[in-house]
C-alpha cells in the first residue's frame, strides 16, 4: 500500500514538473521559433532587460541641486530638488530665480569660497571625525555679490539663499552681498522646516 501511494506521489510531481516546463514554439514548417524571453538581452540578475529604459549613453551628465524657497505663509523654509548641467553661483541664481526666491534679472557679480573648515561642523550633514582624514571640497567662509534682491530685510529670503548656495557650493557659512554692500553676514544652514 505504502509503495503505491509513493509511486503514485512520485508520478504526480513528475507531471507537475513536466507541465511547468516552458516547450519550444512551433512554426508552420515544424521549425523551432525562439521565445520573446531568449531574444531581450539578460540583465546582472539574469532577468530579461527591456531595451528602451536603458539609459542614453548621450546624455549629458547632471547635476542635481537642493533650492530653498519660502513657504507660501512665509513661515518656513521648503526644499526641493532640480537637474542642471554643469554647477555654478549663477546655474543656483537661474534656479532661485526660477523657483521665485530671487528677482528676474538677478545676476551672481561675483562669488567666492575660501579657507578651509576649522571647526568640526564641515558643512550640512558632514561632521569630521577626529584621526581620519578625508578629502573635502568644504570652503570655510562663501561671498555671494547679487545684482539685486527683492527684499533685503526678508530674513526667510536672506535664509533660502543662504541654505541653497551653502548646501550647493559646498560652504559652512554664507556672506551676502548686492551691489558690494553686506546685507547678510555669515549665514549658516538651517534646516528646512524648522
């Protein structure tokens, strides 16, 4: 009885596995076709790849750069995200500008970045670690000359700026200047939010 029921087993998962394996298409003539999955490419995991979501290898590389703006109770600092070509103080300006922080027509004058971080903050989110060394593009002190800025006692503006160049251009703090005159001294990043 034991045996019956164990070969009757045995021919059932044989039938199973016989019924889950894929068989080759048939054209008229009998020959073999190939299935759809035997001619896509094969991914890393071995899963079949779909042509047209590869990414275009003539694409220009991207930037993606954090913008600040202010929220519409003018309450807040809101962040969000856009994609340039190549990074720089007017390519953060034309997105202010863009995102309605700053006027149109405003131009970078001039920006500039030096000294080295000697405190332990070394920009948004980095903090060093005492013996180990790492490379860093953090500059100490930034100075952004505007053509223009809408409203220089605007602290929220003054901080949207502030937050977008210090995160972006790789500073602990943030001078802002329009037309050469200090408006904002030594700014550093505040959280969005908050």
């Amino acid at each position: 009885m034991k045996k019956a029921i164990m070969c009757l087993i045995g021919a059932m998962m044989i039938l199973s596995l016989a019924a889950c394996t894929p068989t080759p298409e048939k054209g008229k003539t009998g020959e073999v076709k190939e299935t759809q999955a035997a001619q896509k490419p094969q991914g890393a995991a071995g899963n079949s790849v779909d042509s047209t979501k590869l990414p275009d290898p003539t694409a220009p590389d991207l930037d993606v750069i954090s913008i600040y703006t202010v929220s519409a109770d003018g309450t807040k600092l809101e962040g969000t995200m856009d994609a340039v070509e190549g990074k720089d103080a007017q390519t953060v300006a034309d997105l202010l500008i863009k995102y309605g922080v700053l006027a149109e027509g405003t131009e970078v004058i001039e920006f500039k970045a030096e000294g080295e971080p000697a405190s332990e903050e070394v920009g948004p989110g980095v903090v060093k670690i005492p013996g180990i060394e790492f490379e860093s593009n953090v500059k100490e002190y930034g100075t952004v000359n505007l053509s223009q800025f809408p409203d220089e006692k605007n602290d929220m503006l003054l901080q949207a700026v502030a937050n977008t160049f210090i995160e972006n251009m790789d500073l602990v703090y943030l001078t802002i200047q329009v037309n050469g005159e200090t408006v904002a001294e030594n700014l550093t990043f505040v959280d969005a939010g908050k």
